[in-house]
C-alpha cells in the first residue's frame, strides 16, 4: 500500500466493521494489556481441551488416499521437510568430509549452526569457508 491511498468507498467499509463490534481498537480489544504468551496453567487446561472426546478428530480417521499421500511426503525423512526445502552440500575442510542433506534445517541442526548463517552464506555466494571450516552448496 506504499503510496496509494485506500478510496472513500473501502474507508467507510472499513469504518463500519470498526463500528459493527467486530473489529475492537485499542483498550476495547479483549487480549489488550495481556502478555503476549499463556501462562503454564492456561496451556494445561487449552490442552485438556482438546483430549479425548472433545478432539475435533475424535472418531474419525483418514481416508486411504490422503494417509498414502502423508506417508509418501514423509519417506526417507526422519520429520517432515517442506517441499520446497533446498537441498545443500557441506564440506568439512577441518575433516576432508562431503555430506548431502535435505534442508537447510537439518544441516543447522547436524552443524550445530544458525540456519540464517547457512542462507546468508548461500544467498551471498560466499567462497571463504564460513568459521574458516565449512563451505555450502547448493544442489
């Protein structure tokens, strides 16, 4: 919205959402002054809320066709990786070692290295070995 301006049709559309009691501004809007994050009771009973028959999975399974479709974009992962995860190269000059992994999280968890610092490094195409250890590639 840089730049542009919303036209008097949609601000009064807008005014009258604020207005209908839907949309609450400011010290009307019910979570305002409250932290931000639930305290552990909060969590405890939020999550014997959903136990058992109060579940909105209770009873009911998943068709054939949609537990074949989780399971084959699980395989040959130890979690779930995003589909569009970029698969990457590492090698450990320290080690004279070449290993392959599927994301860019897993080779942080494997490195024990933020995985910002690995897409930094990729997105700058970086050739110095990052630590004075590592290099990255794409594959």
């Amino acid at each position: 919205m840089l730049g542009r301006k919303h036209s008097e049709q949609s601000r009064a559309a807008m005014s009258d959402v604020e207005n209908s009691g839907h949309f609450k501004p400011g010290k009307d809007h019910p979570m305002f002054g409250k932290k931000k994050n639930h305290s552990e009771e909060t969590r405890k009973k939020l999550s014997d809320a959903m136990i058992g028959e109060k579940s909105h999975m209770f009873g009911k399974t998943l068709s054939e066709e949609i537990r074949a479709k989780i399971s084959a974009s699980l395989k040959g992962h130890k979690g779930a990786v995003h589909p569009h995860a970029q698969k990457i190269s590492v090698s450990d000059l320290e080690l004279d070692t070449k290993i392959s992994y599927n994301s860019l999280k897993e080779a942080s968890r494997a490195l024990n290295i933020l995985q910002s610092s690995i897409s930094k490094y990729l997105i700058n195409n970086r050739k110095k070995p990052y630590k004075g250890r590592y290099t990255f590639k794409k594959l």
